[in-house]
DNA sequence: CCCCACGGGCAAAATAGCCC
DNA sequence: GGGCTATTTTGCCCGTGGGG
C-alpha cells in the first residue's frame, strides 16, 4: 500500500518525503482533489490518519495510547480505531495491558462531586433549556467578547476568578455571570465558570496556572478592541442613549414573539421562522423521501441523517462520505457524496414558499444575481407596505462632497449619495486589500485613507460616521 | 420609528482532530 | 471532557445618520 517500507516503519519514519499513494488506495482514502504529487496540507494530515490506521501496532499514536493508558481523547476513540483495524486487516490489535478504568477521580471530577462547587456548566444543551431570546444570547456572547478583551480579567471566570479591586464588571459581564453563578453568593459571583480553579471553595486564594496566564492576555486581540467600542455596551453613555437602548430591546423582543406567533406551535420562546428554521417548498422527488410538502431546511437535513444511520450509509474509512442507496440516488444523482456536499445538493430541491422553483445557485458567482431580486422583492413589500416613500431621501440624496473626499474618489465628482460613497469606499477597501485578515470588519488605513479619515484603522460598520465630516448638506 | 447601504456573525446538522 | 476548528446552505441582526 505504501512504498517503500510496507510492515514495520523504522521509528523516525517521515512519512511525507518518501510515500507514495497507490492510485487505487488515493481515491479510497482521500477525498481529496489534489494530486497525492503535490502534497498539500489536507493530504498529509489524512496521510497521517491513514498511517495510523496501517501501522497501529507500531505507531507512534498506538504507543501514546499506551503511554496514557487508554485515557483522554486519543484513548477514547481507540476502540474505533481498533474495529477500522480489524477489518482492514483481519484481526484485532492487540489488548493493551495499560488501560484500566479510572479508579481515582480527577481534580475535575472531585470539585463536580463537591457539593460546595457552583453548578457545572454544560454549555448549549444546558442553555437551551432556559427561556431565553436570542437577544439576551447575543448580549451574552458580547459580555464574553468583552471580557477576553479588556485588560482585567477577574470576575469573568474564563481565567483566574480572583476578586478584583477595579474596576467593577459592567452589567453585561454581571449578566453572563449571572447564568452559572448565583449572585447571591460572593464566592460564585466572583468566578462563573467551573473550570477556574480558584473558584473552588477549598482553595479560594491559591494561585493557579491560569492566573499566570492573564498578562498575556492583556493585550487585546487585533480587531476585537474595535468592534466591542463600537457597541457601545461598556459603558452608559447619558440617559437617552440608555433609552434608545431599551427601546430598540423591546422592538426586538415584539419581533421574536410575533415571529414565533407566525411560525405556530413554538411556546418556548425561541427564535423560529426565519433563517434554516424557515418553512420552504420541497421538490417532488424529496417530497417522496420526507412524506411532507413544505419543511424547514434543518428538519430536511435531520430526516436525511436519521436515513443514513438507520440504513449505516456512511463511508466507516470516512464517515463524511454518504453512500447513496437507490431513494438517495434519485435525489442526488450520484452514487456517493460528501455530506457538505449534500448541503449544497439540497438547493436543488428547496426553494422559499412564494417562488415556483429552485434559486439557481450551484455557481460561484451566484451571490449576486441572487441577493438583488431579494432586495427588489424586500423593496417591492415596503412601498406597498408603506406608502410613498420618497427615492431621494436617507441615503439616497447627494450630498456636496469636501475637497478630500473628491480627491479620494478621484473621478471629480463633487456631488454623491451617502450609499454611492460608502460602496466606492468599499471597493477601495477590496482593491486593496485593506481588511483584516484575522477580523475581515477591522480596515487597516493605507496612506490615502489615512489622510482622509485620520485614523490608523477602523471598524467597517463605522464608515458612515468616520465619513460624517465630509459630507455638506446643500437646500 | 423606519428606511437606505455595507460585511460579518450567527443560527442547525454532522465529523475528526486538537487544545486546555 | 468541554470547547473550538473546518465545511455547506439562507436569512436576520448589528451599527452608522439624515430624512420622512
């Protein structure tokens, strides 16, 4: 299978200078499209796996296993491992003597077991149990945002959880701890999260390994520090901006029990009707397979994967890889498909409830041809919707431009809409290449921005402001 | 309060690998 | 053992400010 050593590797075996693929085995085991000549990064990390798979004995995987005693994430897929291994080869690796079930608990599993240790939390599956609006889920995630990026770390619980003399968590923070923590409790208001080890009431002051991490972290991640200013969530900034806030909250919350009005039969709170949860056509042929003419996209996918376990359609060398039997065929005319793939192959049978047929998708470029009529049909409901709304207003109005900014543009144009502008600003943006490859939001100004917005870089959602000073409105 | 434009994040579904 | 990464699909939300 593999040139030139087939059996035993000597223990220093690169693997990516001197293998070679056999044809029939490259397009067994790799999915991949790239030549196994040009060994590209996917290539060598199934490589590997695949090596670990036909040299299991003498691996240097099989022998951590060992090392570990069949503990951790590599031990607890060894049992997987171990049946890929029989049938490739025909019998069964060898028992390892090392692994035993754990008699001693570890430090983790010591603190759950106190009954003095604040509630384990169990991430997704915990948090969907609560009653609780998207809103208030993304309020959350931009506490957590908030507090990976400031400079003091205590009190949010992803580090060291020691008190902290200043400066006090802003509310945001106090809400995220609030959904692991009771607040009465100083101990747990101090430190949310289970996984700080000073939160653990037996040693309440003692230094860990994490709190020597904290320094490091003090530096924000580039790209983040913007964008969480920019949400203005920090801070209270005067009483009418704290109403605006509030507001804006409620507005959202009529939206989602409206949605959820509309969607029927969702008592729980949750956002449904919208995104993959909305209600979409289904073509004939997988109207066959579902027994339903109009089904979410998500429901669509769950019934296809309950099909594939129960008939054990999956590739077992690559449980991505769906083989399709005669039903799947007839849907995706292939015999066999990767299940991103399949995603992908499912546009062809759903479509949006008020149009005839599939969107054409499937090419590239289909973003835009495909956002416009959207647009158009958003538009085509408002002014039908509304009333007049008047072309020529918000955006739309052109606006006498300063002299910067016509220099910027270059095209001599004086006078453009606040829209034309912040599109021409955006191709600037592209053509050069200017966004944040780590944060796509965050622009790094080259020269010519520089001198025209005076800032070393800024945050995509604020062009419109940082574009302000140079508009002059004209009667 | 809504509208306009923009790009990125997030929601569900699955899997393997890696990190802490 | 929990959480994150990659991947695909679509639609909503975010933030900006002047005008209706």
């Amino acid at each position: 299978l593999i040139g030139p050593h087939v059996g035993n590797p000597p223990k220093s075996y690169d693997f990516r200078k001197s293998c070679r693929i056999s044809n029939k085995f490259r397009n067994t085991i790799f999915y991949s499209k790239e030549s196994y000549i040009n060994l590209s990064y996917t290539i060598i990390k199934s490589f590997e796996i695949f090596q670990r798979y036909i040299f299991f004995h003498t691996s240097p995987f099989f022998q951590t296993i060992q090392a570990r005693g069949g503990r951790g994430a590599w031990g607890r897929r060894q049992k997987t491992l171990a049946e890929h291994v029989k049938a490739w080869l025909g019998q069964a690796p060898p028992e390892n003597p090392n692994f035993s079930p754990r008699k001693t608990k570890t430090r983790r599993a010591r603190q759950r077991a106190s009954p003095l240790h604040p509630p384990v939390r169990h991430g997704r599956s915990d948090r969907a149990e609560r009653d609780e609006t998207q809103t208030e889920r993304a309020s959350r995630r931009a506490a957590r945002r908030w507090c990976r990026t400031r400079s003091w770390w205590s009190g949010c619980g992803r580090c060291c959880g020691r008190p902290t003399s200043t400066p006090p968590p802003p509310p945001s923070c106090a809400a995220a701890s609030r959904r692991t923590s009771a607040s009465t409790s100083p101990t747990r208001s101090s430190s949310s999260a289970s996984r700080s080890t000073s939160s653990s009431p037996r040693s309440p002051a003692r230094p860990s390994r994490r709190r020597r991490r904290c320094p490091r972290r003090r530096s924000p991640r580039p790209g983040r520090r913007q964008r969480v200013e920019s949400q203005g969530a920090l801070k209270g900034r005067g009483k009418k901006r704290r109403r605006k806030r509030k507001r804006r909250r409620r507005r959202r919350r009529r939206k989602t029990v409206a949605a959820a009005g509309r969607s029927g039969a969702n008592t729980d709170g949750k956002r449904k009707g919208g995104g993959f949860t909305k209600l979409c056509s289904i073509s004939p042929t997988l109207q066959e397979f579902v027994g339903a003419s109009e089904l979410a996209r998500t429901e669509v996918v769950k019934k296809l994967w309950a099909y594939i376990r129960e008939n054990n359609l999956q590739d077992p060398s690559n449980k991505r890889k769906i083989l399709c039997d005669e039903r799947l065929k007839k849907i995706f005319n292939v015999n066999s498909i990767d299940m991103f793939q399949m995603n992908k192959a499912l546009t062809k049978h759903i479509w949006p409830l008020n149009s005839d047929g599939p969107v054409t998708s499937a090419s590239p470029e289909r973003s835009t041809p495909k956002e416009k009529p959207q647009k158009r049909e958003r538009n085509e409901g408002k002014k039908q919707k509304g009333g007049s709304s008047g072309s020529g207003s918000g955006f739309l109005v052109p606006l006498q431009l300063s002299d910067d900014l016509v220099k910027f543009i270059g095209t001599g144009e004086s006078m453009l809409s606040r829209s034309d502008v912040v599109k021409r600003m955006w191709d600037y943006i592209k053509e050069n290449k200017l966004q944040d490859p780590s944060d796509r939001r965050k622009i790094i100004c080259d020269e010519k921005l520089k001198d025209l917005l005076q800032v070393e870089s800024f945050n995509g959602f604020t062009v419109s402001k940082l574009l302000a000073p140079h508009f002059t409105k004209t009667k």
